[in-house]
C-alpha cells in the first residue's frame, strides 16, 4: 500500500514524496521523491536529483541535502552509483571515494547511511528485510530487468545476510504501459533474454509498435525471484507537475532533463 505525503514541518514543507507502507516502519526509512520541493530551475524545476545533468551542480547539491534531511540525516550524503542501464549491483558500507562505480544496484547493511537511485521513466525498486537489516534500490528500465539487476541486487542482500522470503520490493513511480510506446526490435532484444518478457509487450497503434508494461515486468519478475513486490502505481511520463521523464523530455524537443531520486536508510 503506497501513500502520498507533504512534509509538514519546515523548511521541507514544500517537498512532497511517494511512501509505502510495505517497507514503512521497522527500523526503515525511504522516500520516493517527487520533483516538489527543490531549488532547480528551468527545464530542472523542482528537487532535481541528478548529478550527471547538465543542472547547476550546487543545485543539486542542495536538492540531495534537502532528500538527506528529510530521511532525519541531515548533512550526510546518500549514495547513489553511476547508472548505465547494467545488471550489477554492488555493496557499499559508506560514501564512495573518487569515481562511483557503474552499477544499477546498490545494496547496505550499515545502519544510517542512505542509499537511492536517480530515475525519469525507468522503474525505482526498494528492497528491505527488516528482520536482517539490509536494505538496497535498483534502477530498473526496460534493459535492466532483462539483464537480471532486480536479481542482482536480491543477491547482494543475501550476501549480507538477507533471506529471500524475507524481502519486500516496492517499485516507485515508473512509466507505465499507456505511454510507453517501443519498436517491435524492443520486443525482439528482451525476448532474445528473456522469452517471459513477450507477455508485457502489448499491441500498439500499427503492427510494427507495441506497448511495454514495464512495471508490471518488474513485479512479475520480483515475483519470480522468490520476493513479495508491489507497485506505488504512478506514471511519471502522465504527471508532469510531480515527475520528471525522459520521454516526454524527448517528445518536447527539450535538451535535458531532470532526475527523480528514490532513498532507502537502516535507523541508526
């Protein structure tokens, strides 16, 4: 069960984030962000979370703090890995030194530091076992889940000491099949991986398209790995006031675009 909070108290009054109750309490504290709340201005407007747009780095600086302080972590810095759309995940007891590693998964069992992913269409996953206490997030787009980064970071839990009937996955705000249109290649490339995909890839307007449930690929495949999964239910390609997308960056013809920032931390 997801809710959608304002942040009462200030000065993050202005921020607004997507909770669920799945991985709520315990122990836990998470955050799916929305773009309310942040100093980012123009095409960034809002809590842009991105450090590899082409926003005001102090910008961003000061959104990230502003997502630390709300987590009840003010002055730490979560954690969050260079994303490329790959299957690894990795583990991390602290901030990184020097470059962050190219991961789509990042998982931790140190208590007070926070850990997230950056999105704008692709699916935010956060997993908990609140029994263990280990906790990670995923960034999951179309090429993520095919190549197997939810199953990953499963994996680098259990390394730590999670147990798979243990875990919960909720998934944040992600495109949803309505207003994602892809090619039949798409279908092709992630049946190439896996042949379960074909179910999620729906007619589209001419033969040659299809629309791709990505969050419903995404539960199914938490499902399959052996762990209970929910989705929040929001699009973010359909809310433009709450969420930034890739997409419908593209379809305006804009030149950037801002990123969202999904946060999960263990209680110190």
């Amino acid at each position: 069960m997801s809710e959608h909070r304002p942040i009462p108290a200030s000065p993050l009054r202005d921020l607004d984030v997507v909770t669920s109750t799945d991985i709520s309490g315990a122990g836990i504290r998470h955050a799916f962000f929305t773009r309310a709340g942040g100093v980012s201005e123009g095409l960034y407007a809002g809590l842009n979370a991105g450090i590899g747009s082409k926003d005001d780095p102090a910008a961003v600086r000061e959104n990230r703090a502003r997502a630390a302080a709300y987590l009840g972590l003010p002055g730490a810095e979560i954690v969050t890995p260079w994303q490329v759309h790959s299957p690894d995940a990795v583990v991390v007891t602290g901030p990184f030194e020097g470059e962050r590693p190219r991961a789509d998964g990042i998982v931790t069992a140190t208590r007070g530091l926070a850990i997230g992913v950056v999105t704008a269409d692709c699916g935010p996953v956060l997993f908990a076992d609140a029994r263990a206490g280990v906790v990670g997030a995923a960034h999951s787009g179309w090429g993520g889940a095919v190549g197997g980064v939810l199953e990953s970071t499963i994996e680098a839990m259990e390394g730590l000491g999670a147990k798979r009937g243990d875990i919960v996955a909720v998934l944040g705000p992600t495109i949803t099949r309505d207003a994602y249109e892809v090619g039949v290649d798409r279908l092709e490339a992630a049946t190439a991986l896996d042949p379960n995909a074909a179910a999620f890839f729906h007619p589209g307007v001419s033969p040659d398209k299809r629309q791709f449930d990505l969050p419903a690929y995404i539960v199914a495949r938490l499902e399959r790995a052996g762990v209970s999964a929910r989705f929040v239910g929001r699009c973010t390609f359909s809310e433009p006031a709450s969420f930034y997308s890739f997409r419908r960056t593209t379809h305006r013809g804009e030149p950037d675009y801002g990123r969202q920032l999904t946060a999960i931390a263990l209680d110190r």
